[in-house]
C-alpha cells in the first residue's frame, strides 16, 4: 500500500481528539511530524513522532503528501495557503476558513495546483445523520417540508479557551453551527434565504453562544438551532414529510468513546443505545403507524478512507473546499441577519444579494 505520509499541525483538543486517533489506526496514514509546543504530550501519544515548533518544517518536507489542519480558526487560512503553495493536500478543521473571500482563494489555489482541500466535517458521519440520509435516500418520508436539528449543551459557565473569548472565528456559530449548517446543505443545498438569531446568553459571555437560523427553500424549512443553557434537551433531530415524521434523541457517542480513549474500529464502534433508537411515524390509509428505526452505526474513520481515495484513486472528495464555502457563506448571512435583523437572501451565484 501507498502510505500517505501526513504532518499534523496543532495538537490540542481537535487534533489530539479527532485527528490523531484515526491517522494511527488507518493502515493508508502515517504521522511523520507534528507541529506542537508540548512535544511530551504529542510523543506520550504518539510515541517517537518527530515533534517540530515551526510551520516550515512541515512544508518544506519533501516526503509529506497531506498536511491536516487543527489550530484555532484565525489561522487556517494563512496556513492552508502555504500548505498549497508548498504543494501539500490539505485538510482544514472546519469551519475552513472565517471568510467567503478567504475561501473563495483557496479553493483556487488548490485547482491551480491540482491539490486537494477540504473540510473536516466529521459529523457527517454522525450515527444519526448517517440514519436521516438513509431515510431520504430512500424517500421513506416523502417531501421534506420541515427539518430541525438542534445542538444543545448545558454548560452555564463561560469557559477559558479561545472558542470563547472575543476573536474573529470564535463563537457557537462557527463552531456548532459548522457542523449543522453543513449538515443541512448536504441533504438540501443552499438555501434561498436565511432568518438568524445569533447573540451572547451567558452572563459574562463575551462571544455568541447562542443561535437559531431558518434557511428557506421553496417548500422546505430547515431550523438550526444551538443553546448553552439548556438542561433538557429534548429531541436532536426532528424530520417532517409528506409521508410521515423521524424524531431522533440522543448524540453519537463517537466523540466520547475518543475522549475516553477508545481506538476507532471495534465492532461496537459508532453504534448508537437502544434506548436511542428514533420514532419513524408514517400515514398509511388514513392511520397512523409507528416503528422504531434502527440507528446506522457511525463512522468518522470513513472521512479519512474517503480521503485517500480520493488522493490515490481520484474519487470523489468526501468534503470539498466548495463545501466549505457554502457553510461560510450561510454562517456569513446568518450573522448579517442576526446583526440588521432581517432576512437574508442568496443571488443565483450564492452569494448575499
């Protein structure tokens, strides 16, 4: 096999948490250097992983074919920049950048250089996700006309790291809201329009850590919804259709099992709790029938298989710069909403008109 030499920049929580983990289990991937001030951590980790303090000695190795992308969202763009200039692949934690335009360069940068970009939505392969795409592939609800997914937490104290301290890129938006913006593009495309409530709830706050965002279609609502201070959480997922409803509780427990130290392939990997399983209510001659849906396991380990598939095999990309744009541009007329409170609407180019 033609192992894909990578160099990881940035090893806090993301790239020790989401990264790492599936570049060592991955037979197609080999953690050659990593850029980090706390080389004791990296090589408690990774073992004898040459640990580097700049950037440079990344790109200019010459036998490094991917760079991954995980420091706080202000620098990925000057980062992937370089990375393509030295003609390096690159995967970007998402968001991918903080603007369309930044994005917008990138992404031809990367067709100029016949390189890859992309964005590192894991949640895509999120076991619930993974469920409601299988759901309308198989057009099991019909017409989408309305589709909620929410992203609570309870966390009522503001915490001290950079995600929620004042910053360009910092906020729940661009955090949270990544992961369900580019969610919801993917089932249903950019939307015509965007509605958004995005402001700070916490006492002390000094960033958003709240939002709700409606994108428009013609027959279709999608409503993105985060909070830090909700203790009950109710329903993640609310899908409804012309032919019936999927009501999803629960969050895949992938995160978790990393956190805990789990190493990603078991059998019992990505399989969601009994307990967990959503409610599938469909209208059959006038009567309502029920039947417990059977969660899909998740798999964040595909994301990286895509990956090399790509690289190697000119497949698809699992996660492409354009999409990273699209998400950009969304959170962008969100915060405009937010800000002039009114609806924002998207020209034929998607771009805010």
């Amino acid at each position: 096999m033609d192992i894909m030499k990578t160099g990881l920049i940035g090893y806090g929580f993301s790239g020790a948490t989401f990264h790492a983990p599936f570049l060592q289990a991955l037979e197609q991937y080999e953690i050659v250097k990593v850029m980090s001030s706390d080389p004791e951590k990296v090589q408690k980790d990774l073992g004898n992983v040459e640990v580097v303090d700049e950037l440079e000695s990344i790109m200019e190795d010459p036998d490094i074919e991917l760079v991954v992308i995980t420091t706080p969202n202000v620098l990925h763009y000057e980062m992937a920049k370089k990375s393509l200039q030295h003609n390096k692949h690159v995967i970007v934690e998402k968001p991918m950048v903080i603007d369309p335009d930044e994005a917008e360069e990138l992404i031809a940068l990367a067709r100029e250089n016949n390189r890859m970009l992309s964005v590192y939505q894991n949640r895509r392969w999120d076991n619930d996700f993974l469920t409601i795409c299988k759901l309308l592939s198989e057009d099991t609800l019909g017409e989408i006309v309305e589709y909620e997914a929410h992203f609570d937490r309870y966390r009522p104290e503001v915490r001290d790291r950079w995600r929620e301290k004042p910053g360009k890129g910092a906020g729940m938006l661009y955090d949270l809201g990544s992961h369900l913006i580019d969610q919801a593009i993917f089932l249903f495309g950019e939307p015509e329009f965007v509605t958004a409530n995005v402001f700070a709830q916490r006492k002390n706050s000094a960033t958003d850590d709240y939002f709700h965002i409606i994108m428009g279609y013609e027959n279709l609502r999608v409503i993105l919804h985060s909070g830090s201070i909700v203790v009950d959480q109710g329903p993640r997922y609310k899908v409804h259709g012309s032919k019936g409803s999927f009501i999803k509780y629960g969050i895949d427990g992938q995160e978790d099992a990393l956190k805990a130290g789990k190493v990603p392939g078991s059998n019992e990997w990505g399989r969601d709790k009994e307990e967990w399983f959503g409610k599938l209510t469909l209208s059959r001659e006038g009567q309502q029938v029920e039947e417990i849906i059977e969660t899909v396991p998740g798999n964040y380990a595909a994301y990286y298989e895509q990956v090399y598939e790509h690289i190697k095999e000119g497949k698809a990309c699992p996660v492409s710069g354009e999409d990273g744009l699209k998400t950009i541009r969304v959170i962008h007329a969100a915060l405009q909403s937010s800000r002039e409170k009114k609806t924002v609407f998207f020209n034929r180019k998607g771009l805010l008109g």
